[in-house]
C-alpha cells in the first residue's frame, strides 16, 4: 500500500526496523528525490497518542483519515 509508505509511526516497525525518533523532522531520499518527513502527533481515542513522521506532501487531512482509517 503505497499510501502507508508517507506515514511512519515512532514505535513501529518499516520493514521490520524500529522507527526511531528522528527529532522534529528527517529527510529521506526516495526516488532520487529528497522528501522530508516532519513530526506530527495525531490523537486517536481508541489507541495511543502516537508521534507519526508524514511526508511534507501530506496534508494535515489525509494524515488524520489515515490515522482512522478513513478512505
């Protein structure tokens, strides 16, 4: 699922590494390209609070359908 690649959670897994903390943001080249991911913590009232990294391409929107699930 290509959308789940421009969200990383602190405390999960990418291809079976830990997400670390990055700090307020990182940049990662993909591509070919540099993409920069910045620190966004999204509330969710079934789970955790979680820091997320979203790709500067993601608006403040999509990161919070993401985080529910919402197509």
């Amino acid at each position: 699922m290509s959308k789940q690649s421009r969200f990383l959670c602190i405390g999960g897994f990418l291809n079976g590494t830990q997400v670390k903390d990055q700090g307020d943001s990182f940049v990662c080249v993909e591509n070919g390209k540099k993409v920069t991911y910045f620190k966004k913590e999204i509330f969710h009232q079934d789970s955790w609070n979680h820091d997320y990294y979203v790709c500067e391409t993601t608006t403040d929107q999509q990161a919070q359908n993401w985080v529910y699930d919402i197509e």
